[in-house]
C-alpha cells in the first residue's frame, strides 16, 4: 500500500530525492511522513506533510530537507540536499490519520547511504 524509492549512496554534500507512492485510500485522509533509522539508533520522524500541505521537520534536517506531496498522483517525496554521512539510514515512508500521532500503515525501507 505504500511504495518507497530512491535510495542509493551518494557522498556528503549530495542530494537525493525519494519517493513513495500510496494507494488513493491511505493518501487521500492522511498526514504522511518519513522516518529513518540508522543502525544501532532508534527508529526517528524526519519529516511530515498533513492533507493541508503543512509540514514538520525534525531540527537535525531542517534547511536541508524537503517533504512534499501530489494530491493527484498520491506521491510523497524527499528531497534531501547538503547530506552528511549522519544521514546514513534505512528510511521509510508511513502515513496516519489525522486524528491520531500514531503512525498505522508502512512502505518498506529504502537505504540512503552517505559516505564521507
């Protein structure tokens, strides 16, 4: 139900953008948002966009990383530019209604690694 791409190995100061494509059921209600794990660390919410376009970011991403979405083609991306090698992670795409913090559905990881 939900589909991440983009990942890859870029070296620090590059960018990378990633996708994630959900069905029209999930999108269209949802707040949705990227997480990232890193090994050894805890799971972490990057960033989120709700149905109305707002968005969060966590401050170690601030500046650096966009999140946005397209309504028609029920898309999330990220696009992250000036990567440091602490941005290093598996990450994920999730979404959640927007009556709750919860995050209920998941796509699968994509890894990003930055090397220095």
């Amino acid at each position: 139900q939900l589909q991440a791409s983009g990942g890859g190995l870029v070296q620090a100061g590059g960018s990378l953008r990633l996708s994630c494509v959900a069905s029209g059921r999930i999108f269209s209600i949802n707040t949705m948002g990227w997480y990232r794990q890193a090994p050894g660390k805890e799971r972490e919410l990057v960033a989120s966009v709700a149905s109305d376009g707002s968005t969060n970011y966590a401050d170690s991403v601030k500046g650096r990383f966009t999140i946005s979405r397209d309504n028609a083609k029920n898309t999330v991306s990220l696009q992250m530019n000036s990567l440091k090698p602490e941005d290093t992670a598996v990450y994920y795409c999730a979404a959640r209604p927007p009556s709750t913090s919860t995050y209920r559905y998941w796509g699968q990881g994509t890894l990003v690694t930055v090397s220095s």
